[in-house]
C-alpha cells in the first residue's frame, strides 16, 4: 500500500504473533565445520492487526540452519496456519502453508544472499481454487574502508495462476551505505527501479535516504 496497487491477498509476511519457541542458534558440533540450528514455534496465528487472533487455532513454525565456518548458513523452514478471513456473520477459513529457502554466503567484505518463498491458500469453506504465491530476491553487498555497494533483485507474486501476471512487481534496488569510523553510526542512500506487470502501470521509483544509531 502506498507504492502500488494494494493486492487482495495478504502478502507473504507473518507480522508479529504471541506463541512460545524453543530454538538454538548453533547445536555446536564444529564451530569452524559443519554445524546446525533450529527452531520451532507454536503461534496463535495470523491477527490481521486484531489484538488477539482471527480464531482459536493455532500456527506452526519450523526452521532447520546448516552452517560451514562463519562463511555460510542455508537455511529450510515451513509453517502453516488456519486462517479467519471475512465479517461476522460471514466468516471463511483459509489453510495456509507455506516453505522457505536461504543461502548466505559472506567473506571478508563480500555478503551474498538469496530467498524463495512459496505459499499455498486453499480456501476451505468457500470452495475457491487455490491461491499460489511466489516471491523471492538475490543480492550482493561488498564493504570496503566502511562503504558499501550493494544491488538487490526481488520479485513477488501474489497468484501465480494468473496467466496476466497483472498483480506481479519486480524491483531492483542498488545501495550505499557508509559506516561512520568509531562511531555507532551509519548513513543509507537506496534508489529503487519498480516494473509492474500488466496494464495496471504506476510509477513507483523512488530514493531514499536513512541514517542508523545503534545504542
């Protein structure tokens, strides 16, 4: 909202949840080898900005991360959650599932990263055909004497089986930032170019400038 045409579906985000989570950042097999982490997560779900959830059912979360070194983490993780949509008296029940996969690479001042998202909707009371979603986004980042570059490809689409892909966004979004030397202190310049698909075209480019204080 505000940098497109605001979609029906929800979007790929969890937003914040009240649940418990156990979860371990390294087991510590080999902290300089192959080494994993974990985390699992009962949710009360999706809220839909509601002060509680959208029903009594709750989500579930889990995450697996392998390591090698401090150079590279992979990571798998799926979730899935009955969801609550509609108003009172007409209320309908959507089973949402959802994967994930990650890879980070960093060495010395080089970081790359990588995401795919998949989500499934099935529409469980209103007998509609699923709802496929499908985003994602590659980027590097290279720091040298407290600058760095970066470039960041994403795209997202909301209901892969529109044949029209009016609904999909791909950006690219290139990046410097310069770390203030002995200081807790940094500085952000982030120039975005939007293609919007379909005839729905909005001009979406945009530049903005961020400052960080880390306390």
């Amino acid at each position: 909202p505000g940098q497109g045409f605001q979609s029906e579906r929800p979007g790929m985000s969890q937003g914040r949840q009240l649940g418990v989570m156990i979860h371990k950042e390294r087991i510590g097999f080999n902290p300089d080898g192959f080494d994993l982490g974990y985390a699992l997560a009962l949710t009360n779900g999706f809220t839909r900005g509601l002060a509680l959830n959208d029903n009594d059912r709750f989500a579930g979360f889990a995450r697996l991360t392998g390591f090698y070194g401090q150079h590279l983490l992979v990571n798998v993780a799926g979730f899935t959650d009955t969801q609550t949509v509609g108003d009172l008296p007409n209320l309908f029940d959507e089973d949402v599932k959802g994967v994930e996969f990650s890879v980070r690479f960093m060495y010395e001042g080089l970081d790359l990263e990588a995401q795919v998202l998949y989500e499934n909707r099935q529409f469980e009371t209103s007998g509609q055909d699923d709802v496929n979603a499908l985003g994602g986004h590659a980027q590097f980042a290279y720091t040298l004497w407290g600058i760095t570059l970066g470039y960041r490809f994403a795209a997202y689409d909301p209901n892969t089986s529109d044949l029209d892909n009016d609904d999909r966004v791909i950006e690219h979004t290139v990046a410097l930032n310069y770390f203030v030397p002995n200081m807790p202190l940094r500085f952000m310049l982030n120039g975005t170019v939007v293609q919007e698909q379909g005839g729905r075209q909005l001009n979406n480019n945009r530049i903005a400038f961020l400052t960080q204080f880390t306390f």
